[in-house]
C-alpha cells in the first residue's frame, strides 16, 4: 500500500483519531487539514444500520445546500415543444430536443454534470442508460430529475444553486459533498446542517435501530475527521 505523503502526514496529525468531534469541530478541521493547492470539495460520509438489500431500506433523495457547491454546474435539459422555451429561459446549458442530440451524447458527449427530462422525452432519454447511468446522469423521478415543463425553471436553478443527490450504496454508506475548503466555517456549517437534515427527513420505514452510525467529514485527499453521530444528528442553527 502506498505511503502518505509528508503534507497527508501533518495534517493527520492535528486530527485524534480516538475523538468523536461536534459538528463544528469537524467543519473547522476539515478546513484546516485540506492539504491540496486547489480549492478542495470537502465531502461527508455517512455509514447507516441500513441493508441496501431490503426495499424498505433505500434512502434517494436530494437536498439543495443553502451556500451552494462552489461550482459552476452545467445543466443539460430532455425537451420538447414548450420546454425547450423554458429550458432555455431557465438557464440551462444545453436543450437536448432532437434525435441529433441523442446521437451527440451515445456518442460520447457528457460535458454537464446534471440532466433532467421533461416525461415525454424520457423514451428517448432512457436509450441513454448505457451512457449516462454509469456517470449518474440518468434522469430519474425518485431523484426530481424528470419534471414537467413548467417546473423545469426553478429545478434547473435548484441545480445550478447546490441541487446534491444522495443514495444508499451497496455498503449502507452515503457520500455528498458539501462545499470547498474555501468556504467559511459558517457556510459549510449550515450546508453540513441542511445535508443531515435531509437524511433525517429521508429515513425509509424499514430502518432499524441507529439509522445513522458514523459520520465522517474529509478534504479531497485529507484525512477523514470523526463527527459525533448524534450531535451530527441535532445540530443547531449556527450561532456566533
């Protein structure tokens, strides 16, 4: 196994591996061990009592962080007929309203990070599984990803805003960025505190026991630093 370098190595020195860290904690230290040049994603890991075997215990949903990702996210919009007007005057990068567009994208382009699809151009948007499901580009109901034409306005904003989807994995864990390491403790705070607020309100009715029980926060390439589980799960609003 390759050895962490010197930079990985002092910055996991400032985090006690035997400690369970507050929120706000955990935030800070986040910050402050990112050892990266470039602004890093600083992401969250949850691990659940959940089998992602059972039906009743799948969690996907979304959430929309109040202080946004820190990215530019290009947004490519399924329409046809009134939406592609409102695709476009909703900001969306692309308007994928042809069969020279779904040529375009089986053919290999995927320069954008979300797609969402009106419902009556999801039988040719779902000939693009093969492409966009592996990316995690699909458009998907159960994400709020295919919508009818005259929502697609606020959910294109929603995903250019901070729009995160989350789902359980093959090993009950979920992963959502939450922010850059730029970002003030403040604003990735209450990102943190709408993230977990989301996973509570998505608990599926087939959990049992501790729903949530770890909870990790980690700069791109940094050392993962511990959260208290239950006080990750009872945040307060931040207050100076």
């Amino acid at each position: 196994m390759a050895k962490h370098g010197k930079k990985f190595q002092d910055a996991a020195k400032k985090v006690d591996r035997s400690v369970y860290y507050s929120p706000r904690e955990a935030v800070a230290l986040a910050k402050e061990t990112s050892i990266t040049k470039f602004d890093s994603t600083i992401e969250i890991h949850i691990n659940t009592s959940l089998d992602p075997r059972q039906a009743d215990q799948l969690v996907r949903d979304v959430v929309v962080l109040p202080n946004g990702l820190g990215k530019t996210v290009r947004v490519l919009v399924f329409a046809q007929g009134e939406g592609v007007a409102l695709a476009k005057e909703g900001g969306a990068d692309y308007v994928a309203d042809s069969d020279e567009w779904i040529k375009k994208i089986q053919d290999g382009f995927t320069d954008f990070d979300v797609a969402i699809a009106t419902p009556d151009m999801m039988a040719k948007a779902g000939r693009l599984g093969r492409v966009l499901g592996p990316r995690g580009l699909m458009p998907n109901p159960k994400a709020g990803t295919v919508v009818p034409a005259e929502d697609l306005p606020r959910v294109i904003n929603e995903a250019k805003a901070g729009r995160v989807e989350f789902r359980l994995d093959k090993s009950a864990n979920l992963h959502a960025p939450i922010g850059k390491s730029s970002f003030s403790e403040k604003a990735l705070y209450e990102n943190l505190l709408a993230f977990m607020d989301a996973v509570k309100k998505a608990k599926p009715s087939g959990a049992k026991g501790a729903y949530v029980r770890k909870v990790t926060l980690t700069s791109t390439m940094g050392p993962g630093v511990r959260v208290d589980a239950s006080q990750a799960q009872s945040m307060p609003v931040y207050s100076d």
